[in-house]
C-alpha cells in the first residue's frame, strides 16, 4: 500500500506516513476485503477551520 501525504499549501517538506496511519489503514483494508470489495484509492483531507475546528473527509475509489 502506498501513501502519500501532501498539503494543500505546498510545503516542500517530506512527511512519512506514522505507523499508526499504516496500522489503521491496513485495518480498514482487511475489513472492506471481508466484506466483499476494495478501493483502489483513498483520499483523506483533514483541515482546520477558522474558528479551530477540525474538519475530515475521505472519498473513495472503487
């Protein structure tokens, strides 16, 4: 599985998914694959509003 972590802002510092990311993202493989069907691709946003909320979202491809 490949993971890529980019920021909207253009930040040109690399930055290493955590194994905690990789953990989880294995996790939530195995439960789709048990259930019958896998992404090709997940797409997760996370960003903070102005007020200091944070926001979330994942958008995936089959």
């Amino acid at each position: 599985m490949t993971i890529i972590i980019t920021s909207p802002d253009g930040q040109p510092e690399p930055v290493s998914p955590t194994e905690e990311i990789y953990s989880s993202l294995y996790a939530l493989a195995d439960h789709f694959r048990e259930r019958g069907s896998i992404w090709r691709s997940a797409t997760y946003s996370v960003s903070q509003e102005q007020g200091g909320e944070w926001k979330y979202s994942v958008q995936f491809t089959y």
